[in-house]
C-alpha cells in the first residue's frame, strides 16, 4: 500500500506541473489546433471539438501508464 501512495504524490505533482504549464499558455500554441480537430463558427454559434488532441493525450497517457505497470 505504501507504493500506491507514493505513486498518487507523483501522479498528483505531475498533474500539476502540466496543468501549470498549460495554464501558463506555452501548451496553447498546438493543443486543441491538430489537424482534424473539428472546429466550426458560423454567426454567434461556435463549435469546438479537439478529437485528434484527445487521441493523442489519450494515446500518450497509456503509454505511460502501461510503462508504469511493468
């Protein structure tokens, strides 16, 4: 039970670092503007939807959670 917790301490710090950075602005650059994310205005009306982005966060945190488990 103590490595869970050590890994939740990392897992947390990590979080947070990348939610700093994002929040800082230097991750807003290509996050949310990949090719294939849909993106639609017409009016008023907008219409975001980063599914390319998704994927790739997605992708990207199962490779490392599957290189943790090993």
């Amino acid at each position: 039970m103590n490595d869970m917790g050590k890994f939740l301490v990392v897992a947390g710090l990590l979080l947070a670092a990348i939610g700093a950075w994002l929040w800082s602005g230097m991750g807003s650059g290509w996050l949310g503007r990949l090719p294939g994310d849909i993106n639609y205005t017409k009016g008023n009306f907008g219409f975001h939807f980063p599914i390319v982005t998704c994927l790739v966060i997605s992708a990207v945190l199962t490779l490392i959670f599957w290189l943790l488990r090993r």
